[in-house]
C-alpha cells in the first residue's frame, strides 16, 4: 500500500486524532476512511443525477424509441467524457458503435 503525506490544518488534524484515539484505529485510517465514504457519498449524489436524467428521456412520450436512444447515447457519452471514464469498446450486431 503506497502512501502520502499532505497537510491539514491543525484543527482537522486534532478532530482525526480523536477519532483515531476513540475507534482505537491509525490516524492514516480513519482519515482513509472519511475521504472514502465522501467519495462514495458524492459517487452516488451524481448516480442519482444520471438516472434522474435518463428517467425524464426515457418518459417522454413525445420522443420516438430512435430519438430516445440517441438522447441516451449523447447523455452517456457526456458523462463518460466529463467524468474521465474510460469508454469501453462494445460491440453491437446492428450497427458499429458511435463513440
């Protein structure tokens, strides 16, 4: 496991030592820890961002199925670039993919 050092102010780093004192953990744990739920917790606010979107394309009844795939495609392809996802290769039988 590689790690770093950073800095904090003196506040923060009182407020992990007491946890770290209180969870009887490591300092480098528990503030582990922290940056991990944050991460996940702002993971799954942008999660619910994405479906709420891909909810209100795929409910319009104004759109046809074709219009409707082309949103999705153009919304998921906004997000991967935006994101710094990696754009997997996938194969379709009906056609060669656009991205």
């Amino acid at each position: 496991m590689k790690r770093r050092t950073i800095r904090i102010r003196e506040e923060a780093y009182n407020y992990i030592k007491e946890l770290a004192k209180e969870r009887k953990k490591s300092m480098c744990e528990v503030a582990s820890e922290m940056i991990t739920e944050r991460a996940e917790g702002d993971s799954k606010a942008l999660l619910s961002l994405l479906i709420a979107e891909l909810d209100d394309i795929l409910r319009d009844s104004k759109l046809s199925a074709e219009r409707k795939v082309e949103k999705i495609e153009a919304l998921l392809y906004t997000w991967i670039v935006a994101n710094k996802l990696p754009i997997w290769e996938v194969e379709s039988s009906s056609a060669s993919p656009k991205w």
